[in-house]
C-alpha cells in the first residue's frame, strides 16, 4: 500500500505544477538577438516502433529497463518521479523513456532497445501502447532523460564501434542546433534534441487525432533540471496542415535567467527549470 498524500503536500502539488508547468514568467532578456526563421528539412519524421505484447511489471522507482519483454508501471506522483529521473540522469549511460498518467499518478515505461552505438545513446518508443494511452487518457506527459557525457565515455569505450554511412541532414541540423547551443550553453545535456523535437511534433499531431480530448507535452530531464517542449496553438494548426518533418522555429526570441531558459517561436515553445527552482518553489 501506498503511504496517503496529506491535504498540504497536495496544495503545495498543485501550486509548484501549477508555476512550473502552465505559467509564463517574464525574464530578463540574454543577448541573444532573434533570428530568421530557423528550419529544419529531414527525410522522413522518426516513426515509433511496435512491439509485441510485455509483462507488466510494478516497481517502486523509476528505473532503466533493458529487458525488452518487461514494462515496468511505477506509482508515484510527478515530483517523486523527477527525482528518480534526476538521479538516472547522473548515473546511467543508458536513456529511458516514460508516459506520465497525472490523474492515475502512474509512470509507464514506453522505451525499448536502449543501446550505446558509437557513443552515442539511442532509444526506441512504443507506438502501440503510446497509442493505447491516448486513447484511454486526456493528458499525457512523455519523458526522457539525457545521461551526461562523462557516463556515456564510461559505458561507450565497452561497446562496438560501427561505421556509419554519412548523413545528409547534419548540414541541415547544424543552424537550428547552433542557435538552440547558443542559449543552453552550461546546460547543454537540458537542451531537446533536433530528433526530441520531431518526435514530439509526430506524438503531438498524430495523438491528438486518435482523441481530440488528449494534451501531450514532451518532458526532458537532465542533470540540471526539467525541460519541457510543445507545440503552440499556431504549431497545432501549422502542423496539421504542413509537413510534419519540417522543424520551423519561427520568429524565435530567448529568455533566460540563471535557473530558467525560455525560447518562443510561433510554433513551439521550450521551456526549462533548474532543479534548484522547482526546490525554491516548493519552499
């Protein structure tokens, strides 16, 4: 059995979701002028991939899963599982990846095949039962983490190195990467991915017509902190209408502060918080 919540804990839930999660903050601006429409072309958006049916398993802590015949359910609110995700996030080489149920309270592991090729760590997401949760749940929050350099050195010199055939696509990555650098820079591990980013242009649309009802944010974790990434009302409508595959921060502006970093654009929105401000808001 699970210990009860008391009423206090769940006012100060709800006020620290509440601030951290839904409201805009005015910061003080960086020196980072706005740019040009910044876009990203890639061949194909990156496709969640299948898999068979899993045992079920409830675990008290969220962990890295490599048994790929086991998904593991763990019961714990949002902040109890950042915590945890923290903790992966300085120890583990390996990602993971998870749908947060608010109104379950529940973490249901939806990576698999997390491996470490040439350095760098790759993970595939679940389509079916991510598919499966959105039809049964109206709000859903999809996180990963990234492992810092220093573990993925670590566990990397123990694995094969394999050649890779030369992509096209970086040419195309590296003025949106730059400028995303550019802002997170001494918290580049918070920082979304090109690849993050597309993956949740592809959940978002895609989810949202298996249940218009449903609201999905994407959520990365790291040794710094909590980064969330979504799609505006304007990305919304602009996507559904547009390739998916294309990455267009429109009009994008940045700002920062030393705990938190904000980029808007009329499509999307990134939206990071240090660990040491999600403590101060609970206090």
């Amino acid at each position: 059995m699970f210990p009860r919540i008391s009423l206090s804990s769940i006012i100060k839930l709800s006020a620290f979701l509440a601030a951290v999660y839904f409201t805009d903050i005015k910061l003080p601006e960086k020196n980072i002028p706005p740019k040009n429409d910044l876009v990203l072309i890639i061949n194909k958006a990156p496709i969640d991939t299948e898999t068979i049916s899993k045992k079920i398993e409830y675990i008290p802590a969220l962990v890295v899963n490599r048994e790929n015949k086991v998904r593991t359910v763990i019961k714990k609110d949002e902040i109890e599982g950042i915590k945890d995700i923290k903790n992966l996030a300085d120890t583990s080489a390996y990602e993971e990846a998870w749908a947060y149920l608010p109104e379950k309270q529940e973490w249901h592991e939806i990576g698999f095949d997390e491996e470490i090729i040439n350095y760098e760590p790759t993970i595939r997401n679940d389509v079916d039962y991510k598919k499966k949760l959105s039809r049964e749940n109206n709000e859903i929050f999809i996180y990963h983490f990234h492992p810092t350099d220093e573990s993925i050195e670590r566990e990397g010199k123990e694995q094969e190195v394999v050649e890779n055939e030369p992509e096209d696509k970086e040419e195309q990555y590296k003025e949106s990467e730059n400028y995303l650098g550019n802002i997170f820079e001494g918290y580049e591990d918070a920082c979304p991915s090109m690849p993050d980013i597309i993956s949740m242009i592809y959940s978002s649309i895609n989810y949202t017509k298996l249940n218009p009802n449903v609201t999905i944010i994407s959520k990365l974790g790291s040794i710094y902190g909590v980064t969330k990434y979504y799609l505006t009302e304007k990305g919304f409508e602009h996507y559904n209408q547009n390739n998916i595959d294309d990455v267009i921060l429109k009009n994008p502006h940045a700002l920062s502060t030393e705990d938190s970093i904000k980029v808007s654009s009329d499509f999307i929105e990134i939206d990071f918080r240090s660990y040491n401000y999600l403590e101060n808001m609970l206090n």
